[in-house]
C-alpha cells in the first residue's frame, strides 16, 4: 500500500500552489521510472509505475479541486476587494444575464446568490475569529459565529434592499438603515434624497449592500454619510453582484479602507453608464417595473 503514495516533493509543490512544477516533475518521475524498468524484476516495475501514476494522479486531482472549489481573487484596481468565484456562482450568473430569462427564474436565481452572497460578505467580518471547537468526535479549527447586534445592514434604495434581505436572512438580528441616493441619468451624478441610520452606528459592522457598482458614485455617496456618522471605513464591507474597473478604481481613490465582495468583475462601462457585459437594469428585472413588455429582456413579455 505504501507504494501507491505520491511522492512526497509533489505534495510539498502542490500544497504551494506549485502546480506547473509539480507537473514536470510527475512527468520526470515517471520517465525515470521507465528507464529504471530495464532489468527489473516484476514487483519492482509494479511499484515504480505505481508510483509514477499515483503522483502524477496526485497533481491532476489536485488542479482539478483547486479550480473547482470556492474562491476568490483580488483585482489589480483596489486592494481592498475580492471576486468570488465558484461553478454555483457561474451557474447563477449565467441565468441573470442571459437576456432570455423570465422574472420569475430571475428572481429565483438572483436570490440563491445573495444568499451566497451575503454568507460569503458575512464570514469575512473582523468579528468572526478563529476559535477551538468539539466536535462529538473531536476538536476542530473553527470560527465565532458574527453576533447580529454588532453589525447594521444598509441599503441603497432600491436594489440594495434585494440584497439587505438575503442578509437578514443569515442575522434576522441585525440592525438596519436605509440611504436613498438616485442617479441623474444626464450627467450620472449620484443625489442623496434620504437616509435613515440606527443610533450607535459607529460602534458597528456595517454591510453596505447594493447589487452593482457601475461608476461607484452611488456607493461613494452613501460611504460619505455612513463616515459623517461616525462609521470607520475599514468597519464598511461592500457587497455587490457585479462591479466593474471603473467603480472599483473610484473607491479605491476615495475610500481605500473599504473592503468589496462581489461575485463578478466585467470589462467596463458603456456610454450609458451600464455595466458591459453585465445584466441590464437589475431592479427592473427583478421587480418587474420595465424591460419585460418591451422586449428588452424575458420571454414573451413575461
């Protein structure tokens, strides 16, 4: 049995995330096991191509879980975000953008993404700690699990309210607050018109939720009150859908302590200010208000 374990240096390379490397050095493994083959008996030729094969089979299993298990990467344009990524997260977004979906399957599936989401933003907050646990077999290297009365979820209205509720969802304890910015459609300009916050709020976590972060004029406005408020930038994470370099570049010039999650990084913004490729207007997808009529998005107007 001894003889089919990888070769020990593979793991060493794979376990850095050497996988080119380890690679080469399966494949070297297995040539020298065939020029070793010469003159050997039947047991050894078995435990030399054992061995080849399980270390090279170490590697290619290896690469496999790496890229199909949950991650996420930093982008070049702010320091302080991450991108999600993960073949539930592909699944998901591939039904929000596609143009043929109906409201109701988009719903659907723009809600199973908060969900991840908002589970992925909340896990990352500075008050989850790692802590000892017992499992009925035995310890475990674990985490806290976030107190609700330490973190406030806001909204920008009217979207981010979509993504507030997949966070209530994980907290029902959580504190709340509203901001309500619009954005000029001429000149793109963000306008604050209401916020309403909890007292005490500079005292908390706040998950900033809105599902896209296009010129990042929107988020901007609503970290200025949240600031005005006592709120320290590095307590604000950001959560998003979709973000694009443009928005995530204006917060890392204006708010470089503001920590993003978002579940997609796309090229750019196009003359309009939308998100390309994006996924159109995502409030009016998902409540309905307009699109589906006019055939800008849905099946058969629905």
């Amino acid at each position: 049995a001894a003889i089919l374990k990888p070769n020990p240096f593979l793991l060493l390379l794979s376990a850095r995330g050497s996988m080119r490397f380890a690679r080469v050095w399966a494949a070297r493994l297995a040539r020298s096991c065939t020029a070793s083959l010469q003159g050997k008996g039947n047991s050894a030729i078995c435990g030399l191509a054992a061995s080849a094969a399980a270390s090279a089979a170490y590697v290619n299993c290896s690469e496999r879980s790496t890229v199909q298990c949950n991650s996420a990467f930093q982008p070049k344009e702010n320091r302080k975000a991450e991108v999600l990524s993960s073949p539930a997260i592909s699944m998901l977004m591939s039904v929000i953008r596609d143009k043929r979906t109906c409201q109701a399957d988009y719903v659907r599936a723009a809600d199973r993404l908060m969900a991840i989401l908002a589970e992925e933003g909340i896990a990352r907050l500075p008050c989850v700690k790692p802590q000892v646990i017992q499992t009925p077999c035995g310890p475990f290297n674990g985490v806290t699990a976030p107190d609700g009365h330490t973190i406030c979820a806001v909204d920008i209205v009217r979207s981010g309210g979509i993504l507030l509720e997949a966070v209530r969802k994980v907290l029902p304890d959580l504190k709340t607050a509203k901001i309500l910015i619009q954005r000029d459609e001429e000149t793109a300009l963000p306008k604050l018109y209401y916020s309403k916050l909890p007292d005490g709020i500079e005292k908390l976590h706040v998950v900033l939720c809105d599902p896209m972060l296009a010129t990042g004029g929107s988020a901007l406005t609503a970290i200025e009150v949240l600031k005005k408020a006592g709120v320290k930038e590095e307590n604000i994470m950001f959560i998003n859908v979709v973000s694009c370099p443009e928005g995530l570049k204006a917060l890392a010039n204006n708010a470089p302590d503001v920590r993003i999650l978002t579940c997609a990084l796309d090229s750019h913004l196009n003359e309009a200010k939308f998100i390309v490729p994006g996924v159109g207007d995502f409030g009016d997808r998902y409540y309905g208000t307009t699109g589906y009529a006019e055939g800008l998005w849905g099946t058969n107007g629905r």
